[in-house]
C-alpha cells in the first residue's frame, strides 16, 4: 500500500456514491454524504449537539477534532450513534472517557469528517474570541425547515443546553399573601445570532419566546407556548436535570416538563410538595 494522499487523484468515485480513499492504513471509505438534498433527524440530532456542547477543531497533521462533553450518558451515546450511522464509522474510532463527577467526553478525529462539517456549516464555535469578538456562527434555518427536522433538532439543543425553572414563589401580605408558580422552559445561548435562530425556529413551530441578552437565554414561560413545547419539541428521553437546579436535580428533564404541565390544573399539588417545605 503507497503512503497516504490526499490529492483528488487518489481518489475513486464507487457506485454508491461515497470516495474510496488511499490511506496509511488501507482503503478507507470518505463518507460524507450529501445531506444539502434531504436532511435525516440523525444529521439534525449531530448538528444540535454540534452547536450546543461539543466542537469541531483544527488538530495536528491537517485533521479535525470532533469532541462532546456532557454528564448525560444518554447524550453521549447519541452523539456516538449519530457519527457511527451518519458517516458509517466504526465504534473503534469513537473514543470515550469519564472524568471527575461523571463528566463523559467523547472525541473523533477525522480530517475528512470535520472537513466536510466546518465546509458544509462553517464554525460551531459559539463563545467570544480573546479579543472579544463574537464567530461568525449561525444555524441552518432554512434547510432544518425545509427538511422538516426543526423539532427533533431543538428537542436535542434543549436536552444539551436547555431546562426547566419550576417552583413556587410568594409575596407575603394582610391576608396571607399570595402565592404563584414560577414556570420557565429555557435554552441558554450566550451568541447572539443564534439566540435569533433559535427564536426563529420556535416561532416555525408557532412556539412564542423571550429572548433575553442579559441572561444569555430564550424563555418559553406563559401556558399555551410550554403546553405547545411540550406537545411538539419535549426533551430526549433519559436526559436528567443537572446539579444546577436547586430542587430537580436527577429529574429527567421530560419528568419535570409534565409535571410543570399538570401544574396548571392542580396547583396546591406543588406547592406542597416536600422539597418545598423546608
């Protein structure tokens, strides 16, 4: 076997569409589909995770790091099944570790996947340059659209950077006071554009929100517009509150949403809960 080239003259087109490539190790596949004619939930599914928790990076040698962390597992081995249907990898590529406090990170290193990522979408990165300037990022809106895969996408960015504020709240008074529900379905998003895609995307789904800069955050927050979430978007299955919330840590997140929403009929079976009573 010759040693690896990346010209276009080694490469060779097969019958089912994907580039045969002459690599170190042997023949490797170059599968990288064209997804711009029809987007699958998978690829929405990778993108969501792409844009929210994890990063595509340069790397030594001309290659790319494609790295997720997160304390799900559940999300993790999402984000594993998605690089293995999508681009046909074997699980051998796919490299998992846990760190302290149950922290998973999963890392591919592929010059042709992350090549074809950044080429397709350009940078994931959301978070401000050390010279304060923000990337130029920004979520495929209109083929999520057009491919009809906006709720699975933003069921996944709402697992991995999303969740819910639910607990009750009161203002004392002559007459005892009163008392009320705080109910918030939120997605944190510190880039402004994408808060923007966000919004837009929920309002394709006739989802009403507030996007709030100074808390970084969209918030789903009034009865109609949580019910909707609910009934269209909801969270992945298994994806737990995290050590961040006060009173639903280790809640699934989905848990937590239905109960919010049987709330509206039945108040006082909140407000009495235990964790509220201390």
């Amino acid at each position: 076997m010759s040693k690896n080239v990346s010209s276009a003259d080694n490469q060779q087109e097969t019958s089912s569409g994907y580039n045969l490539i002459n690599h170190k190790w042997g023949i490797l596949r170059d599968y990288t589909p064209d997804i711009l004619s029809k987007m699958s939930k998978k690829f929405a599914s990778l993108l969501a995770i792409l844009f929210t928790d994890a990063s595509v990076s340069p790397k030594y040698n001309n290659s790319w790091r494609i790295s997720f962390g997160n304390t799900s597992r559940i999300l993790i081995d999402l984000f594993k099944n998605c690089m293995c249907e999508i681009f046909k990898l074997d699980e051998k590529r796919i490299r998992i570790r846990v760190i302290n406090d149950n922290f998973w990170i999963v890392v591919v290193n592929s010059k042709i996947i992350g090549e074809y990522l950044v080429s397709k979408f350009g940078t994931f990165r959301t978070l401000k340059y050390k010279n304060g300037e923000l990337p130029k990022t920004k979520l495929p809106v209109k083929q999520l659209m057009s491919d009809n895969v906006v709720e699975e996408f933003l069921k996944v960015a709402f697992s991995c950077d999303g969740g819910l504020c639910f607990y009750p709240a009161k203002r004392d008074g002559k007459r005892g006071g009163t008392k009320w529900l705080i109910r918030t379905v939120f997605l944190a998003c510190h880039h402004p554009k994408l808060r923007e895609d966000y919004m837009f995307l929920l309002k394709f789904l006739g989802i009403n929100a507030r996007n709030v800069p100074q808390d970084g955050k969209i918030k789903i927050e009034n009865e109609k517009d949580i019910r909707k979430f609910a009934k269209i978007v909801g969270f992945v299955k298994g994806v737990k509150v995290t050590s961040h919330s006060k009173f639903w840590k280790d809640y699934e997140k989905q848990d937590v949403l239905k109960l919010m929403i049987s709330s509206y009929k039945n108040p006082s079976s909140i407000y009495n809960l235990s964790k509220f009573l201390r």
